[in-house]
C-alpha cells in the first residue's frame, strides 16, 4: 500500500474517527469543516455493540467511558407533572455490558483531541467542486484553494453536499416525523435524569446529565414531509401549543437559543456508496435516523471497515466493495429498525398512549421487568451487533 492523502469532508462524528483510524494505517488525512469551529451542543448519543469494539481497538473506550453520562431514571409524566413511572435508564435504553451513553459534544472533542496532532483540520471550509482525474481528485474549496487528494470522503451528514456533487440529489425516506433539541434556562432539578411526556402525535423530553450541566429539551412530532424551513420556531410553537407540563416554558426559551437542531427523522438508502474516487460514510450513506439510536455506532464502525479495507486492498476499488460488501447487512439492519422505532416514538391516538402508559404504570409491579425490557429491546441489541468485525493489523495507540 502506498500512503495514500485522504480528504475527508465532515468534522463530526463519522470524519474524525476515519482520520484516526487512517493515521493508524499509515495513511494521511485532511479534514475539512464547513463550520468555523468543532461544533458545540448536541444531544446524548449512544454507543453500541460492534462500535464499543472499535471504540477499543482504537484505544478510546477508557475516555469514553470516563464521560459516559451516568444516567439514572428515566420518567414519564402527565400533563400536571404528576409521575406515571419511573424506570432504570440503562435497562430502558436497551444498553447491556460495555455499551455507553455519551453527550455528542464530548465524543467530538475525544475524536478531535485524539487526531488533532497528526491530522490536517481545516475549519470555516468546504469542498466547492470534483474533478477526478488519473492520477488523483482535484479539489477546489469554496475559499478558492485547489488541491489534489487521492481519495475523498463524504462525511458530512445526513444532507450530505459531497453525496451531491457525485451522486446528485437523492431524496431522502421521511419516517413522519420532525425532531428539535435545544438548551433551556428553565432548572427542572433533574439529576442525571430524563422526564418524557407525550400526547397524541407529539412527545417532549427533557434531561440533565448532572446538577450543573443545564437541561436540554427535546420536541418531536408528527407529520408529513414539510418544506426545509428558515426558522423551524413558529412550526415548533404551533405544533405544541396548549400542551402541558413545562413545553410553554420550554417554548418561551426558543428566541434565546441560538444552536436549535431541528430537523426531519429521515434516512439515506443509496445503491451504492461510492462513484470513482469519492465514497460516502456515516449518515452520509446510510443514515438510519435519529429514531434507531444507531447513527453514532454506524459512523465508527464504518470509519473503523473503511479505513482497514484501504489498507489491506492494492486499490481503492477493490477497498470500496469490500467496505461496502462488510457494511450493508449491518446498515440495512439499523435502517429496519430505524423505521420500527420511529412508530413507536410519537404515539398515534388516545387509545395507544393510554394503553402504552398501563404498561409504563404497571411495569414496576412485574417480577420479570427486567426480562420484559430487555425483550422489548432485543431487535436493538441485534441490530447493534450484526457485523463481525474484521481484525485489521495497525499501529498501536499512543
């Protein structure tokens, strides 16, 4: 294998763990953001299965469990607070052994703190235009710079513009349903805790993963397709309006939120994950949607495949169908359960949340809780560790 450069377009999640998995291959890798800075905020992501493997074989497990949130309870409550149930968060998030929970902006900085010696990032950028050529891609940024990489990734994210320029545009599957998550000043008292109210078509949650780590707020709803908005906060304050418990106040916060996530449970489905020199990883790809639990585990594990199929290929053909040919039955699993999950998350009518809250009540009385749980939650698990990982021989962490 000759050391090959490696543009990869995406400083999130799925670009970092690439460029470090690359570097420890022996290969050189160029990361470019669009943003002037790693992105702040988030949300709490999860870490599964096959990824938590990864996690070691690169020698992050021990920091990422290190700033696992260590929640405790998860609670549903009605429309005056008042609790239906309060249950154990790990066993009710489906999380067994080694499996952690992670605020995505501390799995950032691990990613970013771990490669930011050996890896060119390049921030406030973005890949403007594509010209494969014989020998390489010569590729121009929107700042104007022109540069020739052998390779090209696309890790920027479900509304990926690299999978535009080389696969034009690709609708995406609506799941019927919109998300937001954003920070709010209201102090709930929460303690490493989650508090989840629904209605029908609609469900507000909210979190904090310390006394002093400020609560975050979610909204999701459902709906048709909906045209990109400017502004998502007047569709999110008519959705919720006359809602109960804390949303009013949680409405009032949207003026002063100035990094509101808004987007559409939605996923990616691609025939194929590249096109000559340039392929697609991460959401990019095969976004499973925010509903599966499973985008974060499927960036790592795809950067982990990706990364070893090039160096163990002559060429990056042959290294691109094998990545593909590895990581498709994993993908196409989490994207089924993306779909079921997405069912389940926004109740439909007055009959199932009644019938789902029963179930909540009575759950705490039942001696074989645990095992219904994690019943419950044995597609996700099976989902989370549908690939057998190959053992691709690279260089020790540091």
């Amino acid at each position: 294998m000759t050391r090959r450069e490696v543009l990869i377009s995406g400083a999130g999640l799925a670009g970092p763990a690439l460029a470090l998995a690359l570097h420890r291959h022996g290969m050189r890798a160029t990361v470019v953001e669009r943003a002037p800075a790693l992105r702040d905020g988030g949300y709490k992501v999860d870490i599964r299965g096959a990824a938590i493997e990864v996690l070691k074989r690169l020698g992050l497990f021990e920091a990422v469990r290190a700033a696992d949130t260590a929640m405790r309870t998860v609670t549903y409550v009605r429309a005056d607070g008042s609790p239906i149930a309060a249950l154990d968060a790990s066993l009710l998030m489906g999380r067994r052994g080694d499996d952690r929970e992670i605020m995505r902006t501390d799995l950032t900085r691990i990613l970013y703190d771990a490669t930011a010696g050996d890896v060119d990032y390049v921030f406030g950028d973005s890949i403007a235009t594509l010209d494969e050529r014989a020998d390489g891609v010569a590729v121009t940024f929107a700042s104007g710079v022109t540069r020739r990489f052998d390779l090209v990734v696309g890790a920027d994210g479900l509304h990926s513009a690299t999978r535009r320029l080389v696969l034009g545009d690709v609708p995406l599957r609506h799941l019927g349903a919109y998300i937001s998550i954003f920070d709010v000043p209201e102090d709930l008292g929460l303690d490493h805790e989650e508090v989840f109210f629904c209605a029908p078509g609609r469900m507000v949650f909210a979190y904090s993963t310390g006394a002093a780590a400020g609560t975050r707020a979610g909204l999701v709803f459902a709906s048709p397709q909906l045209p990109r908005p400017q502004d998502p906060r007047p569709i999110l304050r008519e959705r919720f309006a006359g809602m109960g418990w804390r949303v009013p106040a949680f409405l009032d916060a949207l003026d002063g939120v100035p990094d509101l996530y808004f987007d559409s449970l939605s996923q990616v489905e691609l025939p194929r994950w590249s096109a000559g020199r340039v392929v697609l990883l991460g959401d990019a790809a095969h976004c499973p949607a925010p509903s599966s639990g499973q985008g974060t585990s499927l960036a790592l594990v795809g950067a982990y495949v990706l990364a070893g199929e090039l160096a163990a290929a002559d060429g990056h053909e042959a290294a691109f169908r094998r990545y593909e040919t590895l990581m498709r039955p994993y993908a196409e699993r989490n994207l089924r359960l993306g779909r079921k999950m997405a069912g389940d998350m926004v109740p439909g009518g007055g009959w199932q949340l009644a019938f789902r809250n029963y179930g909540m009540r009575t759950l705490k009385y039942n001696p074989w809780k645990r095992q219904i749980i994690e019943q419950v939650t044995k597609p996700l698990y099976e989902a989370a560790t549908a690939i057998d990982l190959p053992a691709y021989p690279m260089a020790a962490a540091v």
